[in-house]
C-alpha cells in the first residue's frame, strides 16, 4: 500500500518520463532497483513501513 505522497511522487515520475499508466511506471522503477547495483543490501529486522517512496 502507498499513501498519497508517494503516489504522487510515482505519478510525477511516470509523467516526467512519458509512461503510459502509473503500473507501467511502477514496472520500470521495480526493474531498474533490481539491476542496481548502487544500493546498500536493505535492513532484515525493519518493519513493513519503514521502506518508503518518499521522505517525510
């Protein structure tokens, strides 16, 4: 689940890059972090809302 803020932060991403729907937006954005290889491994003891889109 995503709350307002970072669906908004997915649709004006989507719209920057020209996608045609928001899950075409979510698609690329899933597949361009699973060929990263800039990111640290996540936290394996941290809660379901602490990995967020967004910063609050």
């Amino acid at each position: 689940m995503l709350d307002l803020e970072e669906l908004k932060a997915i649709d004006d991403w989507r719209f920057e890059n020209r996608l045609p729907s928001r899950a075409a937006a979510i698609r690329e954005l899933i597949r361009r972090g699973l060929i990263s290889q800039e990111f640290d491994e996540p936290p394996t003891d941290a809660a379901s809302g602490e990995f967020r889109v967004t910063d609050e």
